[in-house]
C-alpha cells in the first residue's frame, strides 16, 4: 500500500459527495461529461488574497500563463493580479483573446522566433531577452518597425532554489544570461535608447520550504541591486521569480507563506533607498491555480489480475501526466486523490486507478487504500489546476482532450 497526497482543504466532503464549488462532483460530472477539469474560481481568488495579504504592498503579483492558460482562468485572473508573465505568441495570443491588455505582458523564454519577437515588440510587451544574441534581434527588430522595444534581461544567477522541484537558475543553463555577462549587455541596451525594463531572476520552481524561497529572495535582490550598480544603469524593475510550491506528496507540508512575505517586507526595507524608483514582481503560476483544480475521471471498469484491482477510468495520462509522474519527478508517488462519490466510505481495499492508456506508465495511483469502487463512481484528482491539461500530450492515443471549466459558484459556470 502506498499513501496518497494531502487533500487540498478547498473541497469538503457531504455524504457520499464531494463538494466542488459547493456542488457534487457527481453533479459536475453528470452536467459536463468526464474526463473534466473543474476549476473554483473562489479557490483562486483566496489564494490570491492570501498572497496580497502576506507580500510587501509594493510587490506586484504575476500570474505565469505556462501553468493554466484556459481562457475563462485567464480573464478571471486579470482582474485578480498585475501582470502576466508569457513564453511564446501562442501564449500572447491568448492574453489578447480575452481581451487582456498585452502591455501587463513580459515575454521569457529561450528560442523566440523573429515573428515572435516582432509581434510583442508590436504589443508593447517587455521582451525578458535570454541572451546578447537575443538582444541583438531585438534592437534589429524594432529599429526595422520604427519602434523602440521594451527589454529586460533574465538573468542566470549564480546560485539556485535549494529544495526547488526544478531547478531553472545556477551552473550551466539555456535560460538567461550569466550574471558574469549581464552588465556589459545592460549598458548595451540603454546605450542603443531601447526601454530598458531591468532584470528578471528566476532561480526555480515548487519549493515548499520558507527557508529556501527567503534565501533566494534575498540573493536575488543582492545580485540585481550589484548588476545594476556594475553596470551603471538604474533598476526601473526587478522580477524576482517565485517557485511557491503546493503540497502534491505524502508528507508535504504547505510554504509558509506569512513566514516569505515578512522576510522579503524585511529585505526591501534594507534596501529602501536603492529600491526607490524599481518596480517589484514575483511571478507565481502553480501556486496561484494548482490547488484550485480538480480532475474528475468515471470508472469505467473494476478489473481484478492476480489479487489485484485496479478501478480503469476513463481518464489518465494524457489529461494528467504530471499524477502519473511522469512530468519532472525522478521517484513516482501518489497525488491526493479520492473516490469523489464514496467519500463517507471507509478504506477497506488497496485498489491502483489507472487511465484508459495502452501504456503502464498510465497510473493516477499506484496501490491505495480508497472506499470499494464500482463502475460508474468519479475519481477526483487533486492538484490539477497546474500542468494538467496543458502539459499532458491530450492527442496521445487518440481519446481527446478533456473539458475544462471554470466553476464560479454552484450556478454559474464559464467553459
Ligand atoms: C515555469 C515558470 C514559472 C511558474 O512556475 P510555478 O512553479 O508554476 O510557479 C514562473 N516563471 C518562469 C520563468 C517559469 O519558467
């Protein structure tokens, strides 16, 4: 037997249900058809309140559109954070589908096309340059538009987020440009009169540890404030990065977030007078949305081979490849998961739940004690508000993508 992740504290049980935005995820099920991705919209506005509630004022919030990029999120999140942190056009694109303003933009990411770079010049976006060759594309671009491009530089520092899920910063990297570099290309493109927007410093992702993401605030600001002073040009902004992680795991315990917001309100008061004139952001993506999401999945079939059971739903991988462990884990364990329909059953047997895959690797739980599962109960996966559906490969196999929707309460849904 292995044990399940923690349960979000979002999503309460009555009876037999489980409740999602104060409805069933029977009912959810029923309405939409499964697989389905349910979003609580209450879920990500008191994540965000929390989050204003903890952070210096002046600390703008970002959402990271790579984590959730559904188009009625987006909307709800543009009224609810300060900016939007993009990767590629496509992700651009959906910002001005929802009709989202794309001057709230910056663009990361290493590999931008031309087209792309020309299309957030265009935009107004600030492009967060990866390399001096990047650079270089930039100025050409919109020197050939007649428009002066907004530029920022992502730096590699020089250390990493201890204890991060995926380390994105330190030693050898693809992203940035390594902080030994960032000066001279700074001096760069204030000297060629672009609109220099300052640094972006992302050191890594899903820490759950306060100690870490303080230490890496800290540095962080250390490391723009010196850049900036080596180089000899002010500091109009600084993205601090983020990497707040959720609980996914047996034994995770929630960031301690009052614990972040002191110490950086401490850090920023340090350095007062340098930060006087430079906009402040942490860039946040599975921690504004992972705990949000649930996915819900039908068994479609109780089958037992050789004193095992496994509930075969009609869900899986391709909706869920981060449960299956198959998206950045080295060790595979289980994601909090539970039979949304038999919530008031005790555990009595030890069932895997698996997907409607031809592939092994297709497991939403590997051996957990859940309530004795019959075909037509709905399995609900938790965490899935992030890297779900937009990092799962939807097409594999040939069953789909699953529907998302947004719950705003129990009557009123956008999807
Ligand atoms: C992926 C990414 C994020 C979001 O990471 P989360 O762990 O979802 O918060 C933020 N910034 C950058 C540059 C990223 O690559």
């Amino acid at each position: 037997m292995k044990p399940l992740g923690p349960i979000p504290p979002h999503f309460p049980a009555q009876g037999a249900d489980l409740m999602i935005a104060g409805r069933p995820a029977r009912a959810w099920a029923q309405e939409h058809g499964t697989p389905l991705f349910v979003y609580d919209a209450a879920v990500v506005r008191s994540r965000v309140a929390e989050l204003r509630a903890a952070l210096p004022p002046t600390v703008r919030l970002h959402y990271a559109v790579k984590a959730n990029p559904f188009g009625p999120l987006l909307a709800l999140l543009a009224g609810l954070v300060d900016g939007f942190d993009i990767a590629s056009a496509g992700e651009l694109a959906l910002l001005a589908a929802q009709g989202i303003d794309p001057a709230r933009a910056g663009f990361a990411g290493p590999g931008k096309r031309d087209a792309e770079i020309s299309a957030a010049i265009a935009a107004g976006v600030t492009l967060h340059c990866e390399s001096a060759r990047e650079v270089e594309r930039a100025l050409a671009l919109g020197a050939e538009a007649g428009q002066r491009p907004r530029l920022a530089i992502r730096v590699n520092p020089d250390f990493d987020l201890r204890g991060s899920g995926m380390k994105m910063g330190g030693g050898a990297r693809p992203f940035g440009v390594d902080a030994e570099n960032v000066p001279a290309l700074a001096r760069r493109i204030v000297a060629a009169g672009a609109d220099w927007r300052g640094f972006h410093i992302f050191a890594g992702s899903q820490a759950l540890d306060a100690t870490a993401v303080i230490a890496t605030q800290a540095a962080t600001l250390d490391l723009a404030l010196r850049l900036a002073q080596e180089a000899g040009v002010p500091l109009p902004a600084l993205n601090l990065g983020g990497g707040f992680g959720i609980p996914y795991f047996p034994g995770d315990r929630p960031l301690d977030l009052p614990a972040v917001g002191a110490a950086l309100a401490q850090e920023l008061e340090r350095h007062a007078a340098q930060l006087r004139d430079t906009r402040l952001a942490v860039e946040l993506g599975r921690y504004l949305v992972g705990e949000a999401g649930v996915y819900l999945a039908r068994v479609i079939e109780r089958k037992e081979s050789r004193g095992e059971v496994f509930l075969v739903t009609d869900g899986g991988l391709h909706h869920q490849l981060a449960a299956s462990g198959n998206f950045g884990t080295v060790v595979r364990r289980n994601y909090p998961l539970a039979l949304a329909t038999r919530m008031d059953a005790p555990a009595d047997e030890v069932a895997s739940v698996v997907g409607c895959l031809c592939t092994p690797l297709d497991r939403l739980a590997d051996r957990a004690a859940l309530p004795v599962a019959a075909e037509g109960d709905v399995v609900a996966v938790f965490c899935a508000g992030a890297y779900g559906a937009t990092a799962s490969p939807a097409a594999f196999l040939g069953h789909g993508p699953a529907t998302e929707i947004l719950a705003e309460s129990a009557a009123h849904t956008v999807g």
